[in-house]
C-alpha cells in the first residue's frame, strides 16, 4: 500500500469518476484505475462498485476510505509542522466567499494579506453557501467564508463576526420617518430580496415571520444575486430592501438618509471561516482570520458577541 494509492481513492470517492479523478491527479485513467486495482487485489477486497455511476464505494471501501482520508490528514499536519518551524507562509490558498460579503472584505483583507505574506498563491472565488459546502466535502476548497450555522458534521466553523441587518428604503417612504425598526413594521409585499440561491434570503423571511412572508401578494419577483442591484430596484420602484450593515460602505452620503437601523435586539447574520475536518493548514486559516477581524469594526467581532442581538438563521 502506497501513500499515492491513497490519495488515488479519495479522489475516486470525492468525484464519483476515475476519468476525473485521473485529471485531479494529474496522471492518465489507466494509470490510476491500475494503482487502485492493485491495492485493491493486495487488500483483497473491492474498494469501489464500478457498475454504480458515478461510481460508489462499497461497504467495506467506506470503512477503508474514511481511514484513508485519515491518513492524508496526518500526511499534510507533517507540511503544517514544517511550516511553523520556517515561522512562514508558502503554498497555495484556495478560499470561496459568499456573494454578500466578499465585497465588504475581500480589498482590504486581502490587500493586508498579501502584503504580509507574498510567498503565498491565493484563489478568491464568490459561490453561493451550497456551492462552497460541496466543494468543501470534495476537498477542492482550503476554506469558505460563509454565513452559519450550517450543520454539516463534516465541516468545521469558526466565527468570524457577527454582522447586524439594515433597512434600505426609496425616498420619501413611510419607514423613513421613524429613527429606528422593529421586524413588526417590515411588510414582505414591499421588499426586495435576494434569489433562492442566497442563504440570506431565508434570514429575511425569517426576520419578517414565515407566515407572513408566504402570504404575501407581490406581484413582481426579482431574483437578483447582487445587493446594489437591489438598491437601484428599491430607488427606481419603491419599497425596500434588507442589507448587510458592512455593505452600506457601497452607498453614497446622500444614499445613507434611507437607511435605518433595527431596535434591540438587533438582527444579525453570523459570518465564519468554515473547513472540511481534515483541513491541515491551520497556520494559514488564522492568518487568514486575523486579516478578516483587523478590517471589521471591533463591535462586530466574534469576541465581542453583543447579548442583544435577534437570531433569525
């Protein structure tokens, strides 16, 4: 048994296809399928069910697999050891954030990040939150910042911030005349939201109450992916929407008059750092982390966990 032969059979597992588990390691198929079907002839068992697309593994390839990814795990603490004793950061970083937050802190934690540590080949990818999920299972992502709780057992979250909501309105609406909002005074049949795909539209219908929410009878649905695409919908034809506090860094002054802030207990998002549980490159993630929280007001870091704050994950 050879540590590529391992490394073979994760990849076989984590994309249900020799074709493309031979491209992920970079070697041919036939060589591939050949080093798997020897390990497989030493052991004596079948680790995968080829008649099964995508391929499967078998029972007892489950127990092997998951022994094997072990293995990988303890193999890759070896180059984070190294890499502490160097006290340096080299490598590649392939890190996934959710479309709401990668504009409020990718340029300035990245700009911070890069300059303390140049030696270092980082990938930033916007992905929805089930985009950067799977990707993590199947190993293709060091980490994604993403909005929690997610409560997949193989993942590990690490919490960041916690990011309180606003309300933006057109000009001249009646929730402009107060100083502050309570969820009570939101009507679903005037606001704007984000399509399916963005966990934060489910934190709104959540804020706003389920019932009330389905209920509504708004005639126009607009599936954006963008939150300034939502502030011109909300300028050109009325109503409202829901924003993350950090994104109002996006507005004009002028803009920041239809803004208006929620009344204790505020609604707030909570925003981790979030890794497959084999993830090795501690060292990086905490570097990584302490750029994120240096570039965030302090009110909103995890640490600082305010008591007033309203669920609505």
């Amino acid at each position: 048994m050879t540590l590529t032969q391992i490394e073979y059979i994760v990849a076989v597992e984590r994309n249900g296809s020799f074709v493309t588990a031979a491209e992920k390691c970079f070697v041919t198929q036939p060589t591939l399928s050949m080093q798997i079907q020897k390990l497989e002839e030493e052991l004596g068992i079948k680790i995968f069910d080829r008649n099964h697309h995508p391929i499967v593994a078998t029972d007892m390839g489950k127990k092997i697999l998951e022994q094997a990814k072990n293995v990988i795990f303890e193999r890759d603490k070896i180059d984070e050891l190294i890499m502490m004793q160097k006290d340096e950061l080299i490598g590649s970083l392939n890190i996934a954030i959710i479309p709401t937050v990668a504009p409020s802190i990718v340029p300035s934690a990245l700009k911070s990040f890069v300059k303390k540590y140049p030696k270092l080949d980082i990938t930033i990818t916007e992905m929805t939150t089930s985009q950067i999920i799977s990707k993590l299972k199947e190993g293709e992502l060091d980490f994604g910042i993403l909005s929690t709780p997610l409560y997949e057992k193989s993942l590990k979250e690490n919490i960041l911030y916690h990011e309180p909501y606003v309300l933006y309105a057109t000009k001249g609406h009646k929730l402009l005349s107060k100083k502050i909002i309570s969820p009570e005074d939101l009507d679903p049949n005037e606001i704007w939201s984000l399509g399916d795909e963005h966990c934060m539209r489910f934190q709104i219908i959540n804020l706003c109450g389920k019932q009330k929410f389905v209920g509504a009878n708004n005639p126009f649905t607009y599936n954006s992916g963008s939150l300034s695409s939502l502030t011109r919908m909300v300028d050109i034809n009325g109503g409202y929407t829901i924003m993350p506090e950090l994104s109002l860094a996006e507005l004009s002054e002028d803009k920041m008059s239809q803004v208006r802030y929620f009344k204790d207990p505020v609604p707030v998002r909570e925003i981790s750092l979030v890794t497959n549980k084999y993830f090795t490159k501690n060292k990086l993630a905490i570097a990584f982390t302490e750029s994120i929280v240096s570039s965030i007001p302090k009110e909103m870091s995890a640490k600082n966990k305010k008591k007033n704050i309203l669920d609505i994950r």
